[in-house]
C-alpha cells in the first residue's frame, strides 16, 4: 500500500476492485476480534487469530517494507544462533519475575557489554527476550537487565524447541548458503539421494547420507531425535478418523488366518503389525493403548541395528511392549518380516526423494504375501500445487467475488521446502498414488484428520481385489 493510499498493490489482489479488497481486509479484521473473544473457550482461537493477523499484515504492507522484513528475520534467526552458542539463555533466570543485568550476563558468557548489547537489540525488538531499561536513581546504564518470555524460554538447552532449532538452522538457513552451487553441480532437479544431498555437500562428505552424517555428530543426533519426538507428537497418531474400523479389519483377518492355519507356518507368518522405521517403539505403544484388541506378541518393530539394540533394551522396563519383536532391518534391502497384515510406516517416506521411496514400498511389496495385507503411511498431505483447480483455496468475499489465496499454506510450504535439504520431500494424494502404481500398489482408502491434514494413506497390492480410492 502506498503512503496515504488506501491501494493495495499486494499482486495476489492486484486484479480485484478497491470495495473487494477493503471487504476481505474488515473480514480478516472480525475474524481477528472475533478469535479474541474466544480466547480460554476454544483452543484453536488463538492460532486462528494470529494467522488471520499475519494475512492482514501481509495485505497491508508495503511491498518494499516486506523485502525489509525478511533481511530484519534473518537478523534475528543469526542473533538467537549466537546466543545459543554463547550459552546466554541458559543464563537467563527462568524463574518469574528474575532478570540479569547485561553487565552480569556479559561477565557470566564472557562477551564484550556493547557486543552482547547490540545482539541482545535484534532479540528484544523481536519479542524474543524482555529488556528492563536502567532506573532512573541510577548514574549507570549497568542495572539494565534482560529477563526470559515465553518463547525465548523454549530455547534453553534440554528444550524440544531448542534442539528443533539447532537441527532447522542447519537444514535450511546453514544449507541454503550452498543450494545454488549444488544446484550447479548436481542439475537443476530434485536431489535423488539418499547420498549426494545439499546437507552431504554442505559436510564435505557428498557420498554419505543423511543418517550417516548425523552418527558423526553425537549432538546433532541427539537433537534429531528430540526433535523428531516433538514434530511427532504434533500431529495425531491413532485418532485419524476411520482407523478403527481398519483395526476391526486387521485383527479379524488375523484371528481367521491364524485359527485355520493353526500352529502350521512360520512365526513371522503370524504377525499383525509390523511398524517399519519405528524407531524405540513409541507408536506400536500407542496403538496398544488405543485399541487393546492388538497383542503385543504379534507387533514388530523395524529399525536400524543400533536402534533396535538400544530400543529392545529400553522396552524391557515397559511391561506394554512386552512381547513385541524388534527386528534390524535396512529400508534398502528386502523386507526381514514377511506375511505380517500391517506395515505401517510414519513419517518415513518424507525423508526420501521419488526413486529411494518407490525402492522401499516395492521392498514391503515383495513381503505382503497375503491378499489382505496392507500398508499405511502416516503423513502429512500436501497440496497439489500442479493441480488445475486446488480445492479449498478460494473463499468469497462479501461481495461475492472470489479471493486468491496461497496454493499451499505457509508452514506446509516450509516443512515441504526444509525436506529439501536432505534429499526427501512432503507428498500430495496424487504422488503418493504415482509411487503406489511404481511398487505394484494402488491406494485404497485414505484417513484424515481434517484439524492437521495429517492423513493415513492405505496401499494394497494391485491385484488385492477392490478398486479403491485409485479407480
């Protein structure tokens, strides 16, 4: 918008009349205040509000002043960095109402006063730390302090948030430094990996992939999984609407199989759930609480060997995964457990590019053998950008004519965008449908739960019987 102007030169609105423009900006206004007012009866006013707020920002800025705000992120992106590697916020008191004085903080973390000063500047401007300027009794500016907000106490060492920091940091602002020379060198295409990934190159070690990198670093491993567990308990694990009926399915196909088959066949042949990457077992447990008509004597976890060494150990002392069976296993190779009516997979496929996914589903193929196997991947469902009409993305205005949004929201585009860095990516419908034909699978069913877009896409072998959601 122009100074003094009531134009909105936002190019996504460039092409609607000044009335539509001003009547969406007053919708966004109500819905803002409206979510205010819900605020302690609806736990979802207050992101549903703050995102309404950021579309008005966005609407209302100048175009220029938008270009300013990324250079003023970056800052402070580089600024929080510094003060994680200097050790300030654990400085910090976190208990309420306690603060330090920039003198005090500058002595403890040994960083020159005016230095910490201008960094602690980007975090305070940002809402990210409080500053307390100096009494008015005083001769000195020594007594300003700095004191803890809720966000910046999610950046201590031990925090979740921390460590997911540390890991996108990496992922995406370090990487980001090399991608058009990876690109140069590579082709302009997506990554094929799993070696020869932006975060191979960025390490010097272009041939190795993206795990073996993190077992050269015991902290950036660490921070992976800390990360991961708190990425993954974001989004709902056996909540999806429909999978009990798929539970209902899978444990009456295994009870009928198992009694006309009796004590013949191999004990893995008798296997119901086979979670495949799943790490210490946290969503095999999770099923069992949910739905008790699973038994943990016919659940297989899949991992790497060390994984399954130190997740086997752990389980011991956790009476519900008692009879569970933790089985080494590489994505890569073929399949160890084969004839089990579930290989459920969360959070996998994203990590890996097109060719490296198909190789894994075609590896779970080989071992589905019995028709009512299936296969569920627990992921997010991305937009489909290319699609000729994004369902869902255009809204009316009060006039009745139509407003361009986004094909693909903010935050979905970052998790998509960051997947990048290591070779994987966020998938729509339709490309898991094309790796379902590539393995000789087709996609049967689809759950969602419509709160996250978090889905569960059901795969079976092409010649299972049924058309499915594929035709």
């Amino acid at each position: 918008m122009a100074r003094g102007s009531n134009t909105i030169t936002n190019p996504q609105h460039a092409s609607q009349g000044p009335a539509v423009q001003k009547s969406y900006l007053q919708e966004l206004s109500t819905k803002i205040t409206d979510n205010i007012s819900q605020l302690g009866h609806d736990d979802t006013a207050g992101i549903k509000a703050a995102t309404a707020a950021l579309e008005l920002a966005a609407l209302l800025r100048p175009p220029g002043d938008t270009i300013m705000g990324w250079f003023a992120n970056m800052s402070v992106i580089s600024a929080v960095r510094l003060f994680l590697h200097w050790g300030c916020f654990e400085a910090i008191p976190e208990g309420k109402g306690e603060s330090i004085s920039y003198a005090e903080l500058s002595a403890k973390v040994n960083v020159d006063l005016q230095l910490l000063a201008r960094i602690a500047s980007m975090l305070t401007s940002a809402h990210i730390l409080l500053h307390h300027p100096a009494s008015t009794s005083s001769s000195q500016t020594s007594d300003a302090s700095l004191s803890h907000t809720p966000t910046s106490a999610l950046l201590r060492p031990g925090q979740p948030m921390c460590a997911m920091f540390s890991l996108m940091f990496n992922n995406v602002a370090a990487v980001s430094t090399i991608l058009p020379d990876y690109f140069d060198i590579y082709g302009r295409a997506e990554p094929l990996g799993p070696a020869h990934i932006p975060t191979s190159y960025l390490a010097g070690h272009p041939e190795e992939d993206y795990f073996s990198l993190l077992k050269r670093d015991e902290v950036a491993l660490r921070n992976f999984g800390v990360a991961m567990r708190m990425t993954s308990a974001r989004v709902p694990v056996t909540t999806i609407d429909g999978l009990e009926r798929v539970v209902e399915d899978v444990v009456r196909a295994h009870t009928e199989s198992w009694i006309s088959r009796g004590k013949d066949g191999a004990e893995e042949e008798n296997m119901m759930w086979v979670d495949v990457g799943g790490g210490d077992g946290h969503t095999v447990r999770d099923f069992l609480v949910k739905f008790p008509s699973i038994k943990a004597e016919y659940c297989v976890v899949q991992d790497l060997d060390e994984v399954v060494a130190s997740a086997e150990k752990a389980g011991e002392r956790d009476l519900l995964l008692k009879g569970v069976k933790w089985v080494a296993m590489d994505f890569l190779q073929e399949a160890p457990v084969k004839g089990a009516f579930v290989y459920y997979l969360r959070h996998i496929f994203r990590d890996y590019s097109d060719p490296v996914a198909t190789t894994i589903l075609r590896n779970i193929a080989r071992a589905m053998t019995n028709l009512a196997a299936r296969v569920l991947i627990s992921e997010q469902l991305h937009p489909d950008v290319m699609a000729p009409e994004l369902g869902g993305q255009t809204t009316q205005t009060t006039e009745g004519r139509g407003h361009e949004k986004p094909p693909v929201p903010l935050y979905a585009a970052f998790k998509d965008f960051s997947m990048l860095a290591i070779g994987g990516k966020e998938r729509s419908l339709e490309q898991f449908r094309g790796l379902a034909h590539m393995a000789g699978m087709r996609v049967s069913e689809v759950y969602q739960n419509w709160e996250t877009r978090h889905a569960v896409v059901e795969m079976r072998l092409m010649d299972a019987g049924g058309l499915g959601v594929d035709g």
